[in-house]
C-alpha cells in the first residue's frame, strides 16, 4: 500500500505502559508497592502508625499507569503489608482485630475506587489522543490523496478527440515523466495473442521506440510486471532480466505498473532514471493512479479512431452506392434508348435495307451490351449472397484463353488495338472453365476500355510446377497511385459520370475478377506505373494435379 499510516505513538486505548506488556505491568505493580512498604516501614517513625495515605498514593499512580488490574495486585499487597507490619500486634497477620475490621475495609474501598477512576480517566485520556491522531493521519492521508488525484488528473487531461492514439501517449508520457521526475517514460500494448508485449511510445531519452522489439511475458522487466499484473519498482537493473537495450544501456532505475481496462490487461507503463534512484512507494501509487486513467484514455481514443475510420468507410461506401446507381441507370438507359429509336425507325423505313442492316446491328450491338449488364449485376448478386457455383474439372487454359481474345477481339479492332497472345507453356488447371473465360474476357475488356486507339495489349500464359500464370498488360493511361487500393472493389471506377463514355461498363468488372480468382483457389495482382503508364494485371491459378477429379465448389 501506498504511504505509512500515521498512528499514537502507545496504540492504545488504555493504560501508559499498553495492553502489550502485561509482565511488565504487573511486575511494576510489584516493585511499587515493595518500594512504599520499604519506604513507609523506614518512616515509620516520623509517620506513625498510618501508612495508609502512601499507599493510597501508590495505588493511584499504578493504577494510572499501568491500568486496573496491577492497581488490583498493589492495592492487595499494601493490604497485607499494612496487616503485617503496621497494625498490632506487628509481624503477623491477623483480620480478628476490632478495629481492623473497620479500617481496612475503607482503606480497600476508598483505594480500588480511586484506581478504578485513574485507571478509567487515563484510558479515556489515551483514547482521545489516539482518536486525535487518527484523524490527523487520516486528514493528511486525504489530502495527499487529493494531491495525487489532482495530478493523475493533469496527466490525462488531453483533448483526446482531436488527436490521434500515438499523439495521445507522446503527451500522456511527457507529462508522467516530469511529474515523477524521471528521465524516461515508456508504454508498451499487449499483442493480439496476449503473449507478448510491444513498446508503442517513449519520452525521455530517446526520440523513438525500439522497432521489432518484442517482450514475453514473464520475462524482462516490463515482462514480469505484465506477468505479475501487480505495481513493481527496480531500484537497480544492473543483475536483472533487461531485454530492451534502451533500457540496459541508459536506464539504472525503473519502476512500472500494469495498464488494465476494467478486468483486462492492456499492456505497462514504466518509468526510469539514467542514475540509481529509490522511487517512493507514494511515487508507485501516484504512477498507478495514472495507469488507470491512461489505459482508460487510450481506450477511448481508439475506440473513437475505430468509429471514426468505420464512419469515414461507410460514407464512402454510401456515394459509391449512389454514384453505382447513377451509372446504373445511365449504363441501362443508354442502350435502351437507342434500341428504342432503331424499332421506331425500322417502323417508318421499314423498305430501305441499308437502314434494316443498321438498325439490326445496331440493336444487336445494344442488346449484347444489356444482357452483360445484367448478367453482371446477377454475378455480383450471387457473389454477395454466397451463391455463385463453380463446375470445375481440369480445363486446358490455352483454350479459355483463346476464346476470350476471340471474344474481345471486335472491340479491339474498332479501337485499332492490337493483342499479341504469348502462350509459353501448355497445361490445365483445376477450374470452372465458363468462369475461368470470363476472368480473362473481364480483363481484356478493362484494358480495351482504358487503352487509346492504336495501344497495344500483352496476354501472356506461363506454367510453373504448381501454377499457372496469366498477365495482361496494356499501354493504356494507368493507374493513379490513389485509385489503386482501391481498383478491385465493386462500385469503384476511375473515371467519374461526367467523363465516363457510353457503354463504360457498371465498375463491377474487376470485382468479379477477383472473387472469381478467389474462388479458384488463386490470387490477382495489379500494378501501374502511374498516370500514362499503363497497367498490369497478374492472375496466378493453382495447377491441376495429375488425375485429380473435377470438383463443384461453392463458397
């Protein structure tokens, strides 16, 4: 505990020489009245024959000091005393004397009345100074107390929704280290797994925290502060445990507690010095009142940085949304509207074949266009809901592959774009070929979409032991270094309605890309160099084990 309770110097609510010593007590009563009969016997000249009033006195100093009961054994002893050597005839004891009868009884009376009330008035003297010390030591408990709060409330003052969590603990830390006066201060979080601790933030004498630095619990110092879950103080680290090497070079002294938040360990806070110091016991409960309150306040701080950031994430995920159902409507609209116009127009010219074969193309092209909308939109619905099968078998990916340029290939043309495939290995994979195609039809229609009239697209296939490898590369205008976290996320595109073009697609492309090639079992990469630059897309399938069966998954 924190401090040294203030008590009476005799602890005790009754006589001088305490309840503790009852030998002693007694043995006074003793001497004292063997001390008046020896004295009152050599007076007896002078005295005469009533020695009472010195043994009255004697009786009332025991009674004072050494409490009740030892006046008790004076009071008997001077009875016997007096009967034996003062009262006649002398040298022997005897009750049968008339007068005797009378005197002594007074005498016992008027003696043990008076050691009662000493004996009383001194206890109840000694518990009213007791009482007056207790309550000094508790007032000057309560305003060291007050004192320590008050601190602790300085330290954790901070705005703490207006900075961030490594802001927060540089200024807790600051403030900590110069309330105690200490060189340095230094905080380190328990990991997820609960078996390790990792110093996040120091002041003092160094600017940062070591990197990489990882503490078992149990082990070090801060280790078996965590371990202990108890405050601890090191007045000498030269002979321990050190495995910071911060703290074995420059630190000499150190003391630390444990941060909790409520029932659970957080992680430690410990403060040092560069020469040897005894910190206090009122230094370890003042840091303990801080530890409370900034595991408290880190708590908060991250919680509110956590709804911050889910807040911040669900905005943007509400005007993806809406942006998604504005290109939505305009990517339906567009080829409906143009549908439309083509029938009102084969209705009017109805004779005239050059305007029959157009519209037919025309409303040929549009349609194919609608029906890959929607079947976007369904793909993407049942990614969502967890329905999208695959039928999978061993499929040869150079066929899939063809297929999809075979597939693309008029958009290229109409753009002037040339593909060069480069097929350097030949193998299967273990996959849905239906799918497998349209992972590649994706691709090379993003790329057709983003590369100017006259670029060029690379689709390269390429075989290892354990996978299979399909690149797409374009020279295309890239990828800003913004957008591409973000370029296989669904309702996310580049380009913005106010510059998008017709047919410009719903943005759900790559987003099925990558599901798809999840579902495979694979992985897809994709890289820029930047604005005009171009762009990579790298989809790596595990290969087909020999004799390995078709499977149907689902996710």
């Amino acid at each position: 505990m924190y401090g040294k309770q203030i008590r009476p110097k005799d602890n005790v609510t009754g006589p001088l020489l305490g309840p503790k010593h009852p030998a002693i007590r007694y043995a006074f009563a003793v001497v004292t009245a063997a001390l008046v009969t020896e004295l009152t016997f050599e007076l007896s000249a002078l005295i005469g024959s009533r020695p009472s009033p010195q043994f009255l006195l004697a009786i009332l100093i025991v009674a004072w000091i050494a409490g009740f009961g030892p006046a008790v054994v004076t009071w008997a002893l001077s009875v016997v005393a007096i009967n034996y050597l003062f009262v006649p005839p002398p040298y022997t004891v005897s009750f049968l004397v008339k007068e005797e009868l009378v005197g002594l009884p007074i005498f016992s009376a008027v003696a043990l009345v008076m050691a009662w009330l000493a004996a009383t008035r001194r206890s109840v003297e000694t518990a009213r100074k007791a009482l007056l010390a207790r309550e000094q030591g508790a007032r000057t408990e309560a305003e060291r107390l007050a004192q320590s709060l008050e601190q602790a409330q300085r330290i954790t003052e901070a705005p703490f929704r207006e900075i961030s969590a490594d802001s927060l603990m540089r200024v807790l830390l600051a403030r900590v280290r110069s309330t105690l006066g200490a060189d340095t201060a230094t905080i380190l979080l328990l990991t997820e797994d609960a078996a390790h601790l990792i110093p996040v933030s120091s002041d003092g004498l160094r600017e940062a925290v070591v990197e990489n630095l990882r503490i078992p619990l149990g082990r070090g110092v801060a280790g078996r502060i965590a371990a202990s879950e108890t405050a601890m103080i090191f007045p000498d680290l030269t002979n321990l445990e050190v495995l910071s090497p911060f703290l074995r070079d420059r630190v000499k002294s150190l003391m630390g507690t444990p941060l909790r938040v409520g029932d659970r360990l957080t992680g430690v806070i410990h403060v040092g010095t560069s020469t040897p110091y005894q910190f206090t016991q009122n230094d370890q409960h003042l840091l303990g009142l801080v530890a409370d309150r900034v595991a408290l306040v880190i708590e908060l701080v991250r919680l509110y940085e956590a709804e911050r950031a889910a807040r911040a994430q669900a905005q943007s995920a509400g005007e993806a949304k809406d942006q998604f159902l504005a290109m939505l409507s305009h990517e339906l609209r567009t080829p409906l509207t143009s549908i439309v116009g083509w029938v009102r127009m084969l209705r009017m010219r109805s004779d005239e074949p050059a305007i029959v074969a157009q519209a037919t193309d025309v409303i040929e092209r549009n349609a194919a266009l609608q029906i890959r909308l929607v079947n976007d939109l369904l793909d993407v619905s049942r990614i969502v809901a967890g329905k999208l099968a695959l039928e999978r078998c061993a499929v040869n990916l150079d066929d899939v592959v063809r297929a999809a340029v075979d597939v693309v290939r008029p958009a290229a043309e109409t753009k002037r774009i040339s593909i060069d495939l480069i097929l350097d290995a030949t193998g299967s994979v273990d996959g849905d070929g239906t799918r497998l195609q349209q992972i590649v039809d994706n691709l090379l229609t993003n790329a057709i979409k983003f590369t100017p009239e006259n670029g060029r697209i690379t689709l390269r296939v390429d075989r290892t032991v354990s996978e299979a490898v399909i690149t797409v590369a374009d020279t295309g205008r890239g990828i800003s270094a913004d957008f591409l976290p973000h370029i296989f996320e669904a309702f996310r595109q580049a380009d913005t309605p106010p510059t998008r073009g017709v047919g410009s697609g719903l943005g759900l492309g790559l987003a099925i890309v990558r599901r798809l090639v999840e579902l495979h079992g694979g992985t897809v990469h994709a890289e820029s160099g930047g604005q005009g630059q171009g762009a990579h897309f790298t989809v790596r399938l595990p290969a087909a084990k020999d004799g390995q069966p078709g499977l149907k998954v689902r996710p």
